[in-house]
C-alpha cells in the first residue's frame, strides 16, 4: 500500500455540495474519478495495481451506508479495481470500519508505507494487528496479487526468475537496486510503476545484501 497525499478536493465537487447533491445521482461521477487517477498516479489505492478509466470506481473508506455526511468527503474517496476477488469490492460494507484506525488501516494514514511489509515471494505481512486485519479484510495475500507481485519483482531484477538456470539469476547488484528503489517512488515521474511500494521494499532488502 502506498501513502495517499490527498489534496484539495475539486471545485465542482464543493459546488455539488453546497447544492445539497447526493453522490449516487452526481451529474458527472467521471470526472471525480479522473481526479482520483490523477492524485494517485494511477494506482488502486489498496492493491497498487494499475488502474484506468475503464477498470476502477470511486471507493468510500468509510461507506456511505455508515456515514452519510461522508459521502461527498474528497478525504473519503479514493479510486480502486474493480475485481471482487481483492481490494475495495472484497472489504465490502463491514461494520467496524466506523472504529477507524483501530481496525483498518488507510491509504490516508502515512504509516501504511512501513506497517505493510512485501517478501520477496509476493507474500504481504503486517508489522501489527491493524495492518494484519486490514491484509485479510482486503484479501491483499489473494494468489494473482502474489504472482503479479513476483513477477514485478522478477521483472524489476531484484529477485532470481523463477525457472532459470544456476549461476544466471540477472539480478540486479545491490548498488543498482540502491539506485531503482530511489527511482520507483519518486512522484514526479507522473505514472508510477505498479506496486511500486512493493517493488521499493524489495529492492531495499536486495540492497541490503551489500557490495556493488
């Protein structure tokens, strides 16, 4: 999971409320769904997967069935996959989200970037009981995350493929990984990379490893 830096919501968003609309019947969803895309680089803000106008829907961290007065909140919203499998369709509309940090740990919440911890098999693990019941609401260990995630990693060169011969891992050296893992979070680059937080940890892990 990577940090979400919301910033101010949109002016037609403020318009929509201080007209008294309610978000299932907004004129223009669209274009709050561009604007999510935009803030998050294109990036399912649960899976890190990357997503587009065609493959994701607005997602309400705290659903509207709980808090209504929510429901046009930008600080609320964040764009997610559509798969049910994983993400935002599998966490559904669980009671105890309106407990907050105590049982979910948002995209919004800066520590989601350290207290999720990607292996280099694909598997993600939480650092606490927060980070691990929001691994299961999510479904975050689902078996296609874990293989897009390896084969991210794989891709990237910081974990031998699988299936190639001994002595020939192509690997990346420490030092590049060094290099990448500055690289692969780096906002300014528009786009970023599909688990890109993931693919940060790893190459950090392969940096770890010492010598050049």
């Amino acid at each position: 999971m990577r940090h979400i830096q919301k910033g101010p919501p949109p002016g037609q968003l403020v318009q929509w409320r201080q007209e008294g609309l309610v978000f299932d019947f907004l004129p223009d969803r669209r274009l709050l769904r561009e604007k999510l895309l935009a803030e998050q680089h294109r990036l399912c803000a649960y899976t890190m997967r990357r997503i587009g106008s065609d493959n994701s829907h607005i997602e309400h961290i705290v659903p509207q069935s709980q808090d209504p007065e929510r429901a046009l909140d930008w600080n609320n919203m964040v764009a997610c996959d559509e798969s049910s499998h994983y993400g935002a369709h599998y966490k559904k509309d669980e009671r105890v989200f309106l407990s907050g940090e105590a049982n979910f740990l948002s995209p919004l919440n800066p520590s989601c970037e350290s207290r999720l911890q990607y292996h280099r098999d694909g598997q993600v693990a939480g650092t606490d009981d927060v980070a691990d019941k929001t691994i299961r609401r999510l479904n975050l260990n689902h078996t296609d995350l874990q293989t897009d995630r390896r084969v991210a990693f794989e891709t990237a060169g910081l974990v031998p493929k699988r299936g190639s011969r001994p002595g020939k891992p192509l690997m990346k050296t420490p030092l590049e990984a060094r290099r990448f893992a500055q690289k692969v979070i780096d906002p300014n680059q528009g786009e970023l990379p599909p688990f890109c937080q993931a693919l940060f940890q790893v190459a950090g892990q392969r940096a770890a490893q010492g010598g050049v």
